[in-house]
C-alpha cells in the first residue's frame, strides 16, 4: 500500500476481543495501520467477548499486545489509539446483548463522528455464527443506514458441505458482496507479488508457459512442532491447515490466466477458473500422486514426536506432512507438474517460496534457471541464472540476482492483517477468498480425504523431527527425474 492510499475509517466491531488471534495480530494490525496514518480519526473498535471486561481492562490487554508484538511501539500514539478502544461483554447466543451493544455503537458514531462503514470481525467459533447473524439482524443492528461487512477467519469449514453451510449463516445477515473470508497468506505483499510481476511485466509472462517452464514447487517449510495447537491440529491435520487454503491460493496466482482488465471480480474469476482445471483426485492418483508423513522424535532424540506432543494421542494418524503434484487442464500448462510439500519440523528452517523452473536444453554443468519468490522471510523475488565460470573456457556456474539487502532492510513490510483490515474497511475484495474458489479448493481437497480413508493406514511415523520429511516424498518426484529444491536457513542468510 503506497502512502498516496485515502486512510480508511469506521467502526470495527471484534468478537472474540479476548482472543489469542486479537492480541497477536489484530491490535498490533490497527496499530501499525493508525500509526502509519491508514485510519484516520473517524474510527472507533468494540470488542466483545463473554469475559466480563470493561474498557479500561480492555485498553491495558491491548497495550500489553503492543508492546510484546511491536517493536519501538510510540507511547504516545497508542495512547492516542487506545481512546477509540471501547469494550462490551457479549455472549454472541443471547439477544439482549445485541442489544446493549447497539446503544454503545450509536454513541460511538456521534462521538468520532463516524461514516457509515461497519466491519465485524468474527474471530470466534464457527458454529457461533448463526447466532451472531441472527442476532444483529433481530436487533436491527444491521439496517442501521450503511455499509455492513464481516470478515471469517480460516478454516472456512472441514469439507466442501460444511463450508457452504457455514456461507448460509452468515447469509442471515449478509450478502455475498459484503463477507469477506481471509486467508493471511493471500494478504501477503510477496504473495500478491506474484500476479503483480506477470501483470506489469510483459517479458514474463510470455515465458509463463509449458514452452519454457519446466515444473513449478510450492513450498511452506515448518520447523517448530505443533505446540500449543495440539487439540486443534490433530482434527485437520497439514492437509486443511495448509493446502486447502495457502498452497492452492497461492497456486492460483501462479497458474491462472492474467485477467484483460484487472479488478477484485476479474482476479477471482481467473483464479476460479484456474481451480476448476485442476481434476478431483482418483484414489489411484492420490496414492501415487501424493505424500503423507508424521514426525517421530528427532534422530538424537531432543525433539519429541507428534504422537508424544501435549493433547495429540498416542496412536494419532493426523498427518503433520503432505506433499504431492496436482496438473491443470490449461493449454499453457500442457504436462507441467504444480509439486507442492508443506511440514513441521523440518531441518531447512521457517520458508515459503515458489519456484518456477524454466526448462533446460544443455547438460554441460549448467542447472535448470529458475525464478524464486521468496514468500517467508520476505525477501522478494530471486532469479538464478547460468554465467560462464570465469576462467575455465567450459564450465558454468549458477549466479543469484536478488534485491541487495540493504535496500530491504530500509523497507517497511506490513503484516498481511494490516492490510486485510485495511482493504476491508475500504470495501476491497482482492486479497480476499470467494466462495466460487473455496468450492474448488475442497472439492480438490476432499477427493484426497476421501480416498485417505480408503486407502490402507498409513505406518506414522515415517519421518523424524528436524529432517526433509518422509522418504516417500523424495522418492515420487525423483521418479519424474526432478528433485526438490532445497533452500539455505533463511533466516539467517546473508545477502
């Protein structure tokens, strides 16, 4: 977002206030966005949750969330900040707080003066939803004059079905045009980098085809184990927690044809249009197409394994691994492998990156060239080339072109919630998931699950913590003569 972008305003409405989303991401989000002048002073934040809070309380939770999670945070414009924080208890099942919570907003917008732009956060519970929607619609909440949108956390659903019912809910109270479904990733500046080089550089995408690429990874790159998400983890798995939603959005971006004008509609009529070339899975496809794995302890044993971590079960089958090849009906991506792989605890450290790996026609020492965005860290875009090896008249060597570090570290990159809230407030649909593309994304991801459950059980774990993951993994893209793409530790790498 460049600084010439209007300041958004408005009354930002939080459920789940008290939440763990909220004070990791959210307050220190509407800091950075208040601070760097993305809202202006017309705006005001209520967050609600069952705790039994008042504003005051509520205000010193959120400056503790600023001062953990922002560094060299100005004191004084959060306390300009804090005075636009109000706090309401609220049960989202019981109508009468609806009520309460109508009054505080109407005071609100005559104290700041606000528009008429509301935005509901609904950080809580899918199955709370009904409720919630039902309930601002009974108190009238939401035909106070203007503009109403809600914005949903992922996981949008466990499968294509409960997804759409849970569209329903919301539906009580909202219109298609007005819910807004987040997935961070695609809030991600170097995400939205990847459409953002095709559109505005014609030169690639004239190579963006199967004439000239080769295959194409998508890797997100896990080293920590599954914590504190113990419970929530072992109920979905690698499998929902990250190909149904960032591995196949930021597939999208790479695989869908460049709309002719660009707006949020065009860019998600492609990106649907992308999904739906991608075939279900077969169950004989998925056996040979696709990876599952679980962490065992580490090879010196200093790292536990999944089955002995906090609230998993000793005989779990929940996969903390998936990797596999997905193709696209798209004339362009005639025979070209989408491979993708996602884990924890693995050896190479925290990334994401995608590589696009141009075809190679010389064996003479030479690598296949490639064009890697480096998605986390966020390090941009790194394009690596064959040049002669100065002083041997044969031999070549691969040399790296990427942004020189300083001028990185003089860039601000803004957590992709900063933007999600912002965009919202602002009534900006891009970096937001359609319905049409979550339908395909389960549908996909559902033939998989599906076929799991036919398939025999498989023998976890199958790979120990702190390395590349299982066996099975290497093997299956080694039998396509390719190999994975193994990054450096990238946190610690130097430019």
């Amino acid at each position: 977002m460049g600084q010439s972008q209007p300041a958004a305003s408005g009354l930002i409405v939080l459920f789940g206030a008290t939440g763990d989303l909220a004070g990791r991401k959210l307050y220190p989000a509407i800091y950075q966005l208040y601070k760097r002048q993305r809202l202006d002073q017309h705006f005001a934040v209520i967050g609600t949750a069952r705790r039994q809070w008042d504003t005051d309380y509520f205000r010193q939770m959120v400056a503790e969330s600023i001062h953990t999670y922002v560094a060299n945070y100005d004191p004084a414009v959060l306390r300009d900040m804090l005075k636009h924080f109000f706090y309401v208890a609220n049960d989202a099942t019981k109508t009468v707080h609806f009520s309460i919570l109508k009054e505080k907003m109407l005071e609100l917008k005559i104290i700041f003066n606000l528009r008429d732009d509301y935005l509901y956060y609904f950080s809580i519970a899918p199955h709370l939803f009904s409720f919630a929607t039902e309930n601002l619609k009974k108190t009238g909440i939401i035909d106070l004059p203007g503009t109403h949108r809600v914005l949903v956390e992922k996981p949008f659903g466990h499968d294509r079905r409960s997804a759409i019912a849970l569209n329903h809910d919301l539906s009580i109270a909202f219109s298609d045009d007005n819910i807004y479904r987040i997935d961070h990733y695609v809030g991600k500046e170097t995400v939205q980098n990847i459409w953002c080089l095709r559109q505005y550089n014609p030169i690639i995408e004239s190579i963006w085809n199967h004439d000239f690429i080769d295959s194409i990874q998508i890797t997100l790159s896990e080293d920590l184990p599954v914590g504190s998400r113990g419970g929530y983890y072992d109920s979905n798995g690698a499998l929902l927690d990250m190909f149904q939603n960032h591995i196949l959005q930021v597939m999208a971006f790479v695989g869908m044809n460049l709309p002719y004008h660009f707006s949020a509609d065009a860019l998600h009529r492609e990106k649907t249009a992308f999904l739906k070339s991608i075939d279900s899975l077969t169950i004989d496809e998925v056996a040979t197409q696709v990876v599952r794995g679980q962490y065992g302890p580490s090879e010196n044993r200093t790292m536990v394994g999944y089955r002995q971590e906090k609230n998993i079960s000793e005989h779990s089958n929940t996969e903390t691994f998936v990797a596999g090849k997905l193709f696209s009906h798209y004339e362009r991506w005639q025979d070209v492998p989408f491979y993708f792989r996602t884990g924890k605890q693995l050896v190479n450290g925290k990334y994401t990156t995608v590589e696009i790996i141009f075809k190679s026609h010389y064996s003479n020492g030479a690598h296949p060239s490639r064009l890697t965005f480096v998605v986390t860290p966020e390090l941009g875009i790194r394009f690596t080339l064959n040049e002669k090896y100065f002083g041997n008249e044969a031999d070549v060597k691969a040399m790296d072109l990427y942004p020189e570090k300083q001028s990185l570290d003089r860039m601000y990159f803004a957590d992709s919630y900063e933007g999600i809230i912002y965009r919202a407030l602002r009534g900006d649909k891009t970096v937001f998931t359609t319905m049409d593309e979550l339908n395909e994304q389960w549908r996909i991801t559902d033939s998989i699950r599906q076929a799991w459950q036919e398939l025999p059980e498989p023998e976890f774990p199958n790979y120990p913590a702190l390395s590349y993951g299982p066996e099975a993994a290497l093997d299956f893209i080694t039998a396509d003569h390719r190999c994975w793409i193994e990054e450096p530790q990238w946190h610690s790498k130097k430019h």
